[in-house]
C-alpha cells in the first residue's frame, strides 16, 4: 500500500504554471480580448480575399469597410496605451508586453491553419463570421475588464500638437521614433518586392512560401518568450538596440540566397526565423520603453502622434520599393531596403537608451 503524494514526490501531479499576471483578473481579460482578436484577425485576413474570388463582396462595400475599420483602429491604438498603463504596474511592462506579443505570435503560426480549416469546412462567408464572432467575445473581456483610470490633470496639453512637442522634447521617445520609422520605411520597400523577388527569380512556389513564412513565424514565440530574460540580463536599452538589429539584419539573406533550391530555401527559413525573433525583442522593447517615458496624461496624444508617423511612412516605403525595383533591378533594389533598414538603429546609439538599464522615467 502506497502512502500519499507530496509535493516532493516525482509521482505527483504538477500544475502547469500560470504567469502571474494571467492571475490578476484585470489583465488576464485584456490579454483575452487581445489574443482572441489576434486569431480573428488571421481568420478575417483569409476569408475576406475568398469572398472576392466568389464574387460576394463588391468595391464600393469593400471601401466603406476599410474606411471604417480605419477609423476604428485609430480609436483602438489611441485608447490602447492608456489602457495597458492603467492595468500593470510599471515594473511589469516588459513581462506584459512579452505575453501579448506572444499571442500576436501565436496566432501568426496557428492562425492562418485555424482560418483555412474553417473557410473549408464552413466556406468563406461563414468563416468570416466566426472572425466577426472572435470580435465581439474579445468586446465582451473588455467590458468585463474594471479599470482605474487617472485624471487628466489640468493644462497637460490636448491634440495631436501636444504629442508632437512631448515627443520633440524627450530624448528617449525621439530616438524610439526615428527609429522605427527608418526601419518601417526600408522594411516595407524590402516587403514590397519580397514576394516577387522569390517567387520569380529563386523559383520558390507561392506554396511553399507560405510555408516557410509559417514556419519561419514560431521565431517569434521564441522571441516573445525570451525578451524579459534578455531585457533582465542586458539591460532595456541594449535590448531595444538588439531587437533594432536582430529584425533587419536577416533581411540580407534574402538577396544572398542563390545555389540549389535546398540552400536558397534554409536562407529564406533563417531569414524569416531570425527576422520575427527580433521583431519581438524590439516591439516588446520598445513598446515597454515608449510608455514609460510617457506621462499617462499624454499616453493618448503621444500614441496617437506615433502611430501617424510609422502607419503613414509604410505606404512611402512601399512605393519606394516598387519604384526603386522597375529602375535598377529587384535584386539590388532588396539589397539597399536590407541594409538600409539598419540605419534604424543608429537613432538609438546616440541617444540615452544605449547604456539604460530599467526603464526611463517620464
């Protein structure tokens, strides 16, 4: 007869463990609504292209819900700083943004398998309605989430000017910024003549593609899962430096990949696989950064502000890229978005966050 189990005991059943701040009731319903959201999104991104195929979308409707999820957006990124700051302590961002990130991650690798299994066996419009669904159960954790929101104090600037002129002034939020949007305008030249790049001149089928984009993605649970131990280790500053290299530099091993199609295919899967780790450490980085340098009074203008700026510069760098890549060659055109993207981080070495331990105060 066997006596009781105890903790010590290598036979007892071990709880899985749960992240400490999926045990505050408050957060685990952001997160909730955030993750849900994600996998909608991934659904929603592969059902709407099918409804033009069958023809049950025209252009006029399809403008009027761009334009509105436009719209939408913009009140969601305004609100959603404000609302991150209000429900975690500031010694917790990074741990924070590491778990919705790694959602976003997440729902990149087993997103797109998730929709196409529901567009095959529901067919699209049903599909997209079951990512609508995502929506408003991720609706419903928010309305449950009780937040205590501070006042805005009084003369503490209101519009998109006032934005303007915190970012102009803070040293750290103006390097962040600079950076990004160096990075977001080489970025999207390089995304604009990927996919032809690849599937033209390497030969690579838009199949297969695909698939090393997949399973180039789970680079970025990996990133999500060790950017607080590295942030921890190395300080917060050098990890956004980090994260600042580490997402572009791959890049360059895309115009590199020449030979037989096994090698060209692994640099394509390493450039993927490195590119969304580091994408990770910087968005996690930086996000943490950027909020707490950020009095919460102007958390709203500011992200506002930022948002502008990074979304308005990925139409230019696209037609940058397109235009560069009819002039001088698809190739050539991949190798100065590449390492052109690196310029990004040069923003951030001549500014405070090199040597920055902990997160700045604003």
């Amino acid at each position: 007869m066997t006596g009781p189990l105890t903790l010590a005991d290598p036979a007892s059943p071990r709880r899985p463990r749960v992240p400490r701040l999926l045990r505050q009731p408050a957060f685990r319903r952001y997160w909730s609504a955030q993750t849900v959201s994600l996998f909608g999104d991934q659904i929603t991104m592969l059902a709407v292209p099918l409804l033009w195929w069958v023809d049950a979308l025209n252009l006029p409707l399809l403008c009027v819900v761009a334009f509105l999820i436009g719209i939408l957006s913009v009140f969601f990124e305004v609100a959603h700083s404000s609302l991150f700051a209000a429900l975690v302590r500031r010694a917790d961002y990074v741990d924070a943004n590491s778990l919705v990130n790694g959602s976003r991650a997440m729902s990149h690798v087993a997103g797109p398998s998730i929709g196409g299994v529901l567009v095959q066996v529901l067919t699209a419009p049903f599909a997209l309605l079951s990512g609508v669904l995502t929506y408003l159960i991720s609706a419903v954790f928010l309305a449950r989430t009780q937040v205590t929101e501070n006042p805005v104090p009084k003369g503490s600037g209101r519009g998109m000017a006032a934005g303007v002129r915190y970012v102009a002034r803070s040293a750290v939020l103006r390097a962040t910024l600079l950076g990004t949007t160096t990075l977001n305008l080489f970025n999207y030249m390089f995304a604009a003549l990927f996919v032809l790049y690849v599937t033209t001149e390497l030969g690579v089928s838009p199949g297969l593609l695909g698939l090393i984009i997949g399973a180039g993605a789970v680079g970025g649970l990996l990133g999500a899962a060790v950017t607080g131990a590295i942030s921890r280790r190395i300080g917060i500053g050098p990890a956004v430096l980090l994260g600042f290299v580490a997402f572009p530099a791959p890049m360059v091993l895309v115009p590199l990949a020449t030979g037989p199609q096994p090698l060209v295919l692994a640099l394509l899967f390493a450039a993927e696989f490195v590119a969304a780790l580091g994408v990770m450490i910087l968005d996690i980085a930086v996000g943490s950064v950027q909020i707490a340098a950020t009095p919460v009074a102007m958390l709203a203008v500011v992200s506002g502000f930022r948002r502008t700026v990074n979304y308005g510069i990925r139409p230019i760098g696209a037609v940058l890229g397109g235009t560069l890549g009819a002039a001088i060659g698809v190739r050539p055109a991949l190798w100065i978005a590449s390492l052109g993207a690196l310029l990004g981080v040069l923003w951030v070495v001549f500014s405070p966050l090199r040597t920055m331990r902990t997160l700045p105060e604003n």
